[in-house]
C-alpha cells in the first residue's frame, strides 16, 4: 500500500479501506488523540494493528507516523505496562506517576499502540491508571484495540469524542478482495466482513505432562501455567522455584507474583524494568539474582539457586534500599579507590558525606572527613590520595590526606583547578564532570564543563576539546601501559555527554573522530580501567542501560539491574553500579563481538 508516495506492507482480507482510514488518522494533527480500534471477535482488529506496527515502526516511518512504543496488553498488569512503556521510551520507572511525568517533561511527539486492550489483567484499570492520565499530555496520542461497550473503552476519559474504527461494519472491507484472501488461505469467503474465522486460532501452548519437571517445560508452558495461576489467584509451587521466574516470560510471572511480599516478589518487582522486554533467560536470572544479594537468608538461599543458570555476567555483591542497613544512601557518585583508598570504592550520597566500601566484598570501611558537606555531582581520587570533590553548582574542593603520597601535592592540584575554572569560565565555571586517573603520579584532575569540553592540565597548562553537544555529564580516566619507545602510562580519558555520546581522548593527541558510542537518551556515567587483556570502558545511560566494551577484543556485554544508574566505576573486571536505590557490583565478561547469547534451550519470549 502507498500513500502520499510512502510505503506500507501490504494490508490483506481486503482491508484496504480501513487501512488508509488509519493513516489518515495518523497524518491528521488535528484529529482526536485517541483512536480506537473496535469490532467484534474476529473483526480482525490484531490483525490490523500488527499490520499497522510493522509499517511505523520502521526508520522510514515519517514523523508523524512513527510509533514509539506497542504495548501487547494481553495479560498485562499495571505494572508490566509502566515497566514496558518505560523501556521502549528510554525511561526506567516503576510506577505511573514517574513515568507520566518523564514523558512530559521530554515534550516531544509519542505516538503509542496498544493491542488487545480488552485482554489485559485490567482492562479498566490500565486504562484509569496510565493510558487515560498520558491521553491529558498534549503531546500523546494512543491507537488501542478496545472493543465498543467494553470496560476499557469506557473508561476513556480525557478524549471524550475518540476517533473509532468499527471494523465490523462493511464499509472498511472490500468483499471481492476478502473473498480472494479468504479463498488463498482455503477459508470461507462467507466469513466476510470478520477475517479471524479464516486466520484460525492460535495453537495452544503444551500441556505440561504430568509429574514432569517444570523447569524442563519450555517458556511457553511454563508461562501458560503461570498465566493460570494468575487467573486463579494462587501460584502454587510455581513460586517455591526461583528458577522458574526467570524460565517463564516475566508479564504472567508478575501478574501471579504481583500482592506477594516475600524476598522473591519484592527483588522481581525490583528487577521489572530490566527483565519486562529481556529475551534471554539466563540474564533475567541474573538480574534477579543481583536485586537479591545483600537480604536474608531466604534470599540468599533463593539467589544460589539462580546461580545455576550461566549468564554473560553476575553479581559480586550488593546493598539495596530496605534489605541492607549498610545501604549508604542513593549513589550519585562512585570512585574506584588508590593511594590510602587502596581496594576501595568511594560513594557519594546526596548530602555530600563520602563512605568507603572494600571494592571486592562490599564491607563498610571508613568514611572520607569532608569539612562543608554539601550535595555532590562529582567525585574522584588523585594518585597521592588528595580526594576530589564537585559539588552540584560546579564548584570543586579538594580533601588532601594526612599523610601525602607521591603525585601533586596540595598546592599543585589547587593550581590546576585555578587553571581549569580560568578556562571554563571562572569561579564556579560550569563545571559538571571531574576524574582523576591514579596511575598517573602526576596528574592532576580532568574536568567536564556544562559547554561540552573536557579540560585536562598537564605541564603548567590546560588542554581543552570540545566532545558534546550540550554538557558533559560524566568524566573517568586511566593509564595505559606505554612501548618501550613510548611513555611508560598513556593517559585515557572517557568522557558522556547529555547528547548521548561516549567519547574517547588521549590528552597528549587528537580526540578519536568518532564516539565510541552513541545513543538515544542522556550518558549518565562513565567508567574506564584496565585487565590482563587492555583497556575497558563502561558507560551508562538514563534509561537504565550499562554498556561493557572491551577496547582491545571488541567485546560488548550491556546490562541493566531494574534501576536508573547514576554513577560507574571499575576495578579490573568488576563493575561497581551507583544506584538511587543501591549499590551494587558485577562481575564482568564481555562476550566477543558478534556472538549470540548462550543457549540454554529455550525459546526467546517477550
């Protein structure tokens, strides 16, 4: 099908008319923001709107037309909505309220399909607590599948004269064209206007034989005994497996496991915004795992078991909000430790005070004297110890040890940041970013500025390059090992931007051409290190995301825990995460490029 010179895949059982209606609804900026799509069984409204996603949800997709996220609402609770939504939006929220406000603070365009809307655990209450409350920002428009007269479609409020497609009236079905679709198929042309008689049914999932080991069942029975015991109100052994949430799609999962408060329930509602769109088992019992370290001894005992499931990385160790009473507070900054801080990572809460950890098993060490507490955006420590601190208006401070050890002393390093505020803009000069590489004895602090550039002091002088379009938002640095006819340590600094990049410089020559990486939402943290094998870098992003990338294999490994990442660092292949509601470290191994993920002989499900 074309309109207007744009191309759609080709839309059978005759439906041409009701097709076009659709992209016209879609083209019209002054059309209603809700579009409903309704008839009875069989109408074939699925079958309209998959059609519809596949032809707007391509790079080709006009704006106007492009669909930034579908959300299959069979089964779906609430929960798996947000969650859902959240994730296709390069958001991370956990409940409506988050996520409403996320999307209006964004102020751009969403266009949102939603089929099936009659199937979900609430039809009615998905529709009173997310879809009707998006319907009121300007900017969102919905296509649903909600059949006349039905709970959902009359829980729409804030549209109240909706656009509705009733594809059980003739007009929107061409009957010679039905019939030669029907009849290609082998269906019955008499079926005409509803297409469903003629697509069938989709097949049931196995049944599970009796006294069968459950864990052998395959996702789809699984998820199906899942499913029923949602209906049923008890899921039974199903939850006395911690295996067997990870082995089954996670929309059934939580909508049996939704009321339930045991350490199970609460580390899988935890995890939802990693797991909901995951395909891979293996890392949905890894994220589960990790939400789990740190609790009791239930949780404990539950996190072993997930353990036998391998997967491309697993937790260390980990103190969460609530299950932890180490727990130091939302992470808004981390620091891999040197000097005095040996073994140690340096954790920032957000009224400034500074608390140490052992770097391999998360035990609470000490804590970093500040003198003038305030709230932190920054935080890093120099080879000779001296720690240094950015506060959220851009100002830096620095804590020197008592006990100095070889690097720039006191009034070396305040002479650099003199000289980096100078080239910034002065006192306070915009300052967003700061790292310090502690293998370098020399090296004072890199810092980030709210213009894009990244400032790096060597030799009595400060060298600049502007990375980013808008703020650098996080900044981490560290030494190579340098040839033998070149410098012993290689400076590294890698820098994340507002604009989504990950960039990579040398300070001693040209900034590489091109990011390391880029993405759709805002970098908010970095990391750099180095193993056995070269150079590492992480990064993370503001919807959740931790990408892994070996400079010298390739290798990538991306990760998320369920929460927002505020802060990164490393020490050797373990990566400590920075987490509103924790902290957390994961042992690392990034597969090489290219390859899949292990097989663990199950079907990848939504």
């Amino acid at each position: 099908m074309v309109r207007d010179g744009r191309r759609m895949p080709p839309l059978g059982a005759g439906r041409r008319a009701a097709g076009l209606a659709l992209l016209g609804w879609l083209d019209d900026m002054r059309a209603p923001r809700l579009c409903r799509v309704a008839g009875p069984p069989g109408a074939g409204k699925s079958h309209l709107l998959a059609w519809l996603v596949r032809g707007c949800t391509t790079d080709e997709a006009p704006g106007e037309r492009r669909i930034h996220a579908v959300l299959p609402a069979a089964g779906a609770t609430l929960r798996t909505a947000v969650w859902s939504l959240g994730h296709q939006l390069d958001l991370v929220a956990h409940a409506p309220g988050p996520l409403i406000e996320a999307i209006a603070a964004d102020n751009r365009p969403t266009l949102i399909c939603v089929p099936e809307l009659d199937q979900a655990d609430d039809p009615a209450g998905l529709v009173t607590g997310l879809l009707d409350p998006l319907l009121r920002l300007p900017g969102v428009r919905l296509v649903v599948e909600a059949t006349t007269g039905g709970a959902a479609a009359g829980a729409f409020t804030a549209v109240p004269a909706p656009a509705v497609l009733e594809l059980g009236d003739p007009q929107w079905t061409d009957r010679e064209r039905f019939a030669q679709w029907a009849a290609a198929r082998g269906g019955d042309a008499g079926a005409y206007p509803l297409p469903g008689p003629v697509l069938g049914t989709p097949a049931a999932p196995p049944a599970v034989p009796a006294g069968a080991d459950l864990r052998s069942a395959g996702e789809e029975a699984l998820s199906a005994l899942w499913t029923a015991a949602a209906a049923g109100g008890d899921p039974g052994p199903l939850t006395a497996d911690p295996l067997l949430y990870a082995l089954a799609r996670p929309v059934p999962v939580t909508a049996a496991v939704e009321r339930r408060d045991d350490a199970l329930g609460r580390a899988w509602r935890a995890a939802g915004p990693a797991v909901i769109e995951e395909p891979d088992p293996a890392v949905r019992a890894a994220v589960l795992r990790t939400r789990l370290l740190g609790a009791d001894t239930a949780a404990a005992a539950a996190a072993a078991v997930l353990a036998q499931l391998p997967a491309p990385w697993s937790g260390r160790w980990a103190r969460w909000e609530g299950t932890d009473r180490d727990w130091p507070g939302p992470a808004v900054a981390v620091t891999a430790g040197v000097g005095p801080y040996l073994s140690q990572v340096l954790v920032a809460d957000p009224t400034g005070a500074v608390r140490t950890f052992d770097v391999a098993t998360g035990r609470r060490v000490g804590a970093v004297v500040v003198p003038s507490p305030r709230p932190l955006r920054g935080l890093a420590v120099t080879a000779g110890g001296s720690v240094v601190l950015l506060d959220a208006w851009g100002r830096a401070e620095l804590v020197v040890p008592a006990e100095p050890r070889p690097g720039l002393d006191g009034y070396g390093l305040m002479a650099a940041l003199d000289a980096v505020r100078a080239v910034a803009g002065g006192p306070g000069g915009g300052l967003s970013a700061v790292a310090a590489i502690g293998g370098l004895a020399d090296s004072a602090p890199a810092f980030g500025d709210a213009a894009g550039a990244v400032h790096w002091y060597q030799d009595g002088a400060v060298v600049s390059e502007r990375l980013h379009h808008g703020p650098v938002t996080a900044l981490a640095g560290a030494a190579l090992g340098g040839g033998p006819l070149s410098d012993p340590e290689i400076p590294l600094l890698v820098s994340g931007g507002f604009d989504g990049a990950v960039r990579l410089w040398g300070p001693r020559s040209a900034p590489m051409p091109e990011p390391s990486d880029r993405r759709g939402c805002p970098v908010t943290a970095v990391a750099a290190g180095v193993t056995a094998a070269g150079p590492v870098v992480a990064a993370a992003w503001s919807d959740g995301l931790v990408r892994v990338r070996d400079l010298g294999t390739g290798g990538v490994l991306d990760l998320r825990t369920g929460s927002e990442v505020w802060s990164l660092a490393l020490a050797g292949t373990l990566l400590v995460l920075g987490m509103p509601d924790g902290l957390a470290a994961v042992d690392t191994r990034p597969r090489p490029h290219g390859a899949a993920a292990p097989a663990v002989g199950l079907r990848a499900g939504a």
